[in-house]
C-alpha cells in the first residue's frame, strides 16, 4: 500500500459510529475537518479511518504531522517532503504540489493543524482546486474554514451505560497498568464508581489515559475520592473556561500534582522539544540543578507508565514524545519556573552539536545512520536554528553552514536556502563560518537552477578562501564555481576549476570534501566535453576513495559517470552494472532525483543490449519516479536525449505496441516515499 500512515500507539477502543460517519463523509466530501478539544482523540480518530480508507485511493493515504511545525511559511515544503517529492528550479512549493497531484487519486491528512489555520486554509484550497481526485481530512481544534469544508465535532466517548466507550478505555488502561485492576471492574458496586470517575472526567480520552495509569497506586475508591476533592477545590473558584477544556486541564493538573518532582521539572523541562526525542538529547537538555543525568532514563520510565510520555521502539531506537495538550501545560509551568529561555538554548547548542558532528561524519562508513538521525531530528533542529537565530547569530550561522549535506544531499534546497540567508544577514561579515555558510547557500542556489546566483557566490568564495591557509575551504570554493559554470555548457572554465592539475596545486587531503567534490565536478566536465576515457579515470579514482571511506553518497554519482562513459564508448553491458550500482546507492538515501535519471540511463543501456521489452519497463517506472520529482529529465538535454535514445532502441526492437504495454506495465511499480 502506498502512503506513510504512522503505526498506531496503543489499542483503540470505540467510536464505531463515528468511523462509520467519517468513512461515509471520506466518499462523499473532499475536505473533512475533526475538531474538539485538546485529547478528545481526533488525531486517533483520524488515523483509524485513514486505515481504513487506503482500498479506494490507488495514489495512497499520507499523513502529514503539523504539530512541531511552527514556521507557516514550511508548511507546503513539509508536505511536499512527506510525499517524498524533490524541489523544482523555477517552481514553488505549492506549485510543485499542484502540479505532482493533478492526477492523483489519494488522500491527504493534516494533523493539528490549529497553530498553521490560516496557512493550511490557502493551501488546502490550492490543492482541491488543481487535484479532482485529491480527499483532505484534517484535524483541528477550529475549522478551516474552506468552501466545502465538512466539519465534525468529535466529542468525547459516551460514558452512561456499563458497557459504555469511556468505561472500556479507562478499565483497558487502568489493566495495562496493573493486572490488580480486573478486580475493580469485576463486581458491580465498584464498577458503577468507576463509572463516576468516567462521568467526572466528561469521558475525555486522555483524561481516562492519565487516569487509568494512576491504578498502579491507587484503588478504584481512592481515585474517586481524590478526583472528587480536586473538582470540588475547583469548583469553588471562578473559572471561565469551558466545561471540557477545564475537566483536560483539571485532568492534567492532578497528574502533574501527583508526580514527585524530580518528575514535574524534567516534564517541563521536556515541554522544549517539537517533536519526539530519544535518551541522550533528554539527558542533555534537561539534566542540571537537581536533575543529575543519571536520573533521567529511569524518570523517563516512570513518566511514560504514568501516561505522560508516549514511547516508540523501531529497531534498536527507543524514542519517546509528549502530546500536545500535556506539552502546552509542561511550557507553562517551564515559563513560571524561569527556566525557558535557559532549557531552549540547551535545547539549540545540543542539535548545533549534532549538526557539527554530521557534517564531520558525513563523507563516511556511518553515512546512512547520519542520514537517517538527521532526517528523524529534522523538526528538533528546524527548532534550535530559530532560536539561535533571536539569540546567537554566529552559532546560527555555523550550525547552518554545518547541515550543507542535508540541505543540499537530502533534498531540503528551499528550507537551507532560507535559514542560510537569514545567518548570514545576522551573523559575522567574515571567517570561517561565514565562508562555509556563504559555500552552502551557493549550493542551494545552484541544485535550485539559480545558476547566475551560485557562480557569483562561488566566485566570491574563491577570492575569501585564497588568502586563507586552510586549502578545504579552496576545493570547496572551486567545485560550486566549476559546477555553476559547467550547468549552463562551460565545461572547458569547470575543468580548469577543479582538473586534477587545479586540484594539486590547492593542495588538500585526497580524501576531503573539497578534494572529492572537485573530482565529480572534473569526471563530469570530461564527460561533456566527450573525453570519455580520462571522464572514467576520474570517476574511478573517486569510487575508489568513496569506497575507502565507506561513503555511498559521492560513490553513486561517480558510478552514474561511469555508466555514461562506458555507454558512450559503445560498452553498455559495463554501463548497466555501474549504473545497478548506483541505483542501490540512491534508494538507500532515498535519492529520487537520483533513482529517475538512473532508471532512464539503464533504460538506455539495456536497450542498447537489444533488450527492448525490460527498456521500456525501465522507462516507464523511471516516468513514476520522475512524477514524484518534478519536470522530467530537469530540463537537462543531456538527460533527455540518453532517456529518448533509450526509447527509440527499445521502440525499433519491439514495435511501438509492444513498448506501450511494457512502458504502462513499469509505471505500475510506483515509488514509495523514503
């Protein structure tokens, strides 16, 4: 099945009729909102019917997360990426969206989507309009707003009856924390008051979560009694708020009260971070004072069995994340302990350490592992580069010259580009910092087309880096001038940019960023200019050195230049093995882009081996990949005409009807998202 759905966290009880509704509402609207108070359970809700809906959606049923997203102006980049799409030169965001969905037939889910309204209304309505076959549902604590909008109040689960939703939730999770619960639900008596608790808690689900695991300490007639007593304080007061919002107030409130408080402080102090987080990042932030980091893993314990903390284990990582109504209450009371602004810098120089120490390992044997952590902190460090950006504006700037790999390796151009701008305007005119974020934002703007921007970026990188005794800072300058030259059809200034003779004479480790990037840049130069045989020394000697260090980023690129000298030189069975080797490489990072221009290129290859029919197979689920990245081929000639030559081989080997069924046959095997 297509999409990314989310595993679901822990079992779900009820809501029978209103799946139902909402399955119907799925076939008859486009856009459905679930609104409610904060832990009635529409995110929950939401998902079990996105489930239940991926059979009638060919395209997939995706899940988007809005919730650590605070920066409206990433929403469209946040979807686009959760669709694994890459970023058009020329196109906007929304743009490529509109254009990618324009013959989908999926469905789209937002969640919390509350603090993003009014960036989620105009963005919703652009893609209902260019995508007939788009469904969006939505979660919410208020609507949209939309035309069209069908909006569904999910309220809180029934609670009369002794077989009631709001019963079944708070008795399974009063089990799951203590097989000595069945005993309470067992006899009758005792099951009318737990009952009473349900009522007094309005049958909101969250409140029943945090209930339920209190029953590890307390028995059934303890619990009512204290809720009974903390209502009643309450009551006495004069609290304006509505009767639901101050029962999961109330709720939480009491949770937090019967925590020790080494647990109350690491929950607020953990209120800093967007999304989730594993062990080590908790320990950093929020040890200190007196929360030795020695305490912290077994608080982390006691905070998830207490329902505070919801806890993910996917391999050999465990990750644990707050919900967003417990995290506002964690913020205020880090607010009333002074402690914010203190934690969120912890917070920052924890993920600009991080940052620092995946650009070092970046070019190396933990290459993938870096990719995957960088990807999973993604929010955390979006998180930590606007608030170093109010507070710190050099280490800002380090920090995003830093993530060069992720911006301009994982498909993060539009993003990089902007946080990058932003540094530089704030941070030091001069150094090495703003060498390497100045090197970086050029980058971006040469991956985005803006060719004329990254020459001239590149060129004063030359003249900054030349007085310099550092010589990575040189290579690194040298290639993005010789690439920003040899894109637009200058290989002969590319070539004497970052030649082998250029190269030694910037002197450099061999086995460097800069070394390696000027030696891509070289191979592909000779490329263009059909020097084939020094093109394949090239690329050679790079794979070598990737090999040595264990990279397989920079390798797949020197596999693809392998690939296209052997076929030029009229060897296309060696250019089908190095181009399969370059393919493996890409899925592993989740390349599209690079998959796409791979798949046509051994399309060609094989085409030339007289294999028509597995040519135009190729060719077709290269075209799916190509829909996922943009504009086929990029516009680029040299990709188009190695992508029609293919074509043209495998249409006179097998006729036009025979390549049109294998062509519609490989479309079929569409792209998963990475």
């Amino acid at each position: 099945m297509l999409g990314n759905l989310p595993p679901e966290s822990a079992s779900f009880v009820g809501r029978g009729a209103e799946l139902a509704q909402l399955a119907s509402h799925l076939e008859t609207y486009r856009l459905i909102t679930l609104t409610g108070v904060g832990g009635v359970g529409k995110s929950r809700l939401a998902l079990r019917a996105a489930r239940a809906a991926r059979a009638g959606r060919p395209d997939g049923v995706w899940w988007v997360e809005l919730s650590p997203l605070r920066d409206p102006g990433l929403l469209s980049a946040t979807v686009a990426h959760a669709f694994g799409l890459a970023e058009q030169p020329g196109r906007s965001p929304d743009e490529n969206l509109c254009a990618w969905l324009s013959d989908k037939k999926l469905l789209l889910v937002l969640d919390t989507c509350e603090h993003l309204v009014e960036a989620c209304r105009h963005l919703v309505a652009e893609l209902l309009q260019s995508a007939p076959g788009l469904t969006v549902l939505v979660t919410s604590r208020q609507p949209l707003a939309c035309h069209g909008e069908r909006v569904s109040e999910v309220r809180p689960l029934p609670v009369d009856g002794p077989d009631s939703d709001a019963l079944a939730l708070f008795r399974e999770r009063a089990l799951a924390a203590t097989a000595h619960a069945a005993d309470a639900f067992a006899d009758p008596v005792r099951r009318r008051t737990a009952l009473e608790v349900c009522r007094r808690l309005d049958g909101i689900p969250l409140a029943l979560e945090l209930a339920g695991a209190r029953m590890r300490l307390w028995s059934l007639e303890e619990m009512a009694e204290r809720l009974e007593a903390r209502f009643d304080v309450l009551a006495d007061g004069h609290d304006p708020q509505v009767p639901r919002h101050r029962t999961l107030r109330t709720a939480i409130g009491w949770s937090h009260e019967l925590c020790e408080p080494l647990e109350r402080l690491l929950w607020a102090r953990l209120s800093v971070f967007a999304g989730d987080f594993d062990l080590a990042a908790a320990r950093a932030v929020c040890s200190g004072g007196p929360l030795p980091a020695a305490r912290v893993e077994r608080l982390l314990a006691s905070l998830a069995a207490k329902s505070v903390l919801r806890r993910t284990v996917e391999g050999a990582r465990e990750r644990y994340r707050m919900l967003d109504t417990i995290r506002e209450y964690g913020r205020q009371w880090l607010t009333e302990l002074g402690e914010g602004a203190l934690v969120a810098t912890r917070h920052a120089h924890w993920f600009a350490a991080l940052a620092r120490q995946g650009d070092a390992g970046w070019l190396g044997p933990e290459q993938l592992d870096w990719y995957r952590r960088i990807s999973t902190e993604h929010m955390e460090l979006r998180t930590a580069l606007e608030h170093l950006l109010g507070t710190d504006p050099h280490t800002a700037l380090e920090m995003a010259g830093h993530l060069w790999f992720f911006w301009f390796g994982c498909g993060h151009l539009r993003e990089g580009r902007g946080f990058l701008e932003r540094a530089l305007a704030g941070g030091p005119a001069e150094g090495p910092a703003h060498l390497q974020g100045l090197w970086a934002l050029g980058l971006t703007a040469m991956l985005q087309g803006d060719l004329v921007t990254s020459l001239a970026i590149g060129e004063d990188c030359v003249r900054m880096a030349e007085g310099g005794e550092d010589p990575e800072p040189r290579l690194r300058a040298a290639y993005l001038t010789g690439v920003s030259a040899l894109m637009p059809g200058d290989p002969e200034r590319a070539l004497a940019l970052t030649g082998p003779g250029p190269r030694a004479a910037r002197h450099g480790r061999p086995d460097g960023p800069g070394w390696l990037l000027c030696q891509l840049g070289s191979a592909y130069a000779l490329c263009d200019l059909e020097r084939y045989e020094e093109a394949t020394a090239e690329a050679r000697g790079l794979r070598e050195a990737c090999a040595r260090l264990g990279d397989r980023w920079l390798r797949a690129y020197a596999d693809y230049v392998l690939a296209v000298a052997a076929l030029r030189l009229g060897h296309p069975g060696e250019a089908a093995q190095h181009v399969r080797s370059m393919l493996s490489g890409k899925r592993l990072l989740h390349d599209s882009f690079g998959i796409a221009i791979g798949l046509d290129l051994l399309a060609a290859a094989v085409a030339a081996q007289g294999d028509g029919e597995l040519a135009a197979r190729l060719l077709g689920t290269g075209h799916a990949w190509w829909r996922t990245v943009g504009q086929p081929q990029m516009g680029s000639p040299s990709l188009r005409a190695t992508r029609d030559a293919g074509e043209r081989q495998a249409r006179e080997s097998i006729g036009d009807e025979a390549y049109e069924r294998a062509f519609h046959g490989g479309a079929q095997v569409l792209p998963q998202a990475g």
